[in-house]
C-alpha cells in the first residue's frame, strides 16, 4: 500500500500545482473546498492531471520538489506521458549557455583583461573587478 504520492494539479487559469500527501483523495478534496494551498485558493475549480505513488512520504516530498522545478513543458510531458520528452524540455535554452553560446575564446572577457592591463594592475584585478560586479549586482 502506498505511504506517500506526488501529484499535479490543473488549476482554472491553465497553471500547474505539485504537491505531495499520504492521503490523495482527502488532499484533492482540501484544495477543492479551497483549504489546500494559497496557490490553488485563488485559482479554483483545480483538477488533477497526474500523480505517483511512493512507498514513503519523503520519497514523494522529494519527487514534488523535482517537478516544481520543472517548466511547464516538461511538466506537460510527463502529464501526457510522453517521457522520452523529458530530457529535452531538460535543456537549457538561454543565449548565454555553453551549449547556446557562439563566442570567439581568443576574445572572450578580454575587455575586462586589456583595460585592467591599460590601468598597469595585474590579472588580480580583473578578479577583484568581477567580483565588485557581482556584489553590485546581487
């Protein structure tokens, strides 16, 4: 008998809930009356799409905590069952990816490089420089 599930939930504006319980039909139910989540609270009539059942509750925590993480096609995927998707919707898709990025490594941070060797500082600088930006930033 199953100890533990992780399930998704449709809500009315199309987004995706994940959650974890012991007891998925008293859980359904709970959202449902609007006692489960903030998130879902605001977002009724919920559906569920999908779940899994785990032998202990903790292996379901962290299996939510997996597909939280996920983007919506890849939540999508599992949802209709289309698993060898996964691994795509896993990629990542941002310009400055390695996988993504097209840059020349002769020229690569050597801004940063020739202004500090202008300034007569030495490489350190550069790494003092980053890390200023980095506070800056952060």
């Amino acid at each position: 008998m199953p100890k533990g599930y992780m399930y998704i939930l449709k809500c009315t504006d199309g987004s995706y809930y994940t959650g974890s319980t012991k007891y998925l039909e008293l859980r359904l139910h709970q959202h449902q009356m609007g006692e489960g989540a903030n998130y879902t609270k605001r977002r009724l009539p919920v559906e569920l799409v999908y779940f899994e059942e785990f032998q202990r509750i903790d292996e379901a925590f962290y299996r939510e905590k997996q597909v939280q993480g996920w983007n919506r096609k890849k939540k999508k995927a599992l949802i209709n069952g289309q698993l060898e998707d996964l691994p795509k919707y896993a990629e990542c898709k941002n310009e400055s990816h390695y996988k993504n990025a097209s840059f020349d490594s002769a020229s690569f941070g050597s801004a940063s490089f020739d202004s500090a060797q202008e300034a007569g500082n030495s490489s350190l600088s550069v790494v003092e420089t980053s890390e200023t930006n980095l506070k800056s930033n952060g």
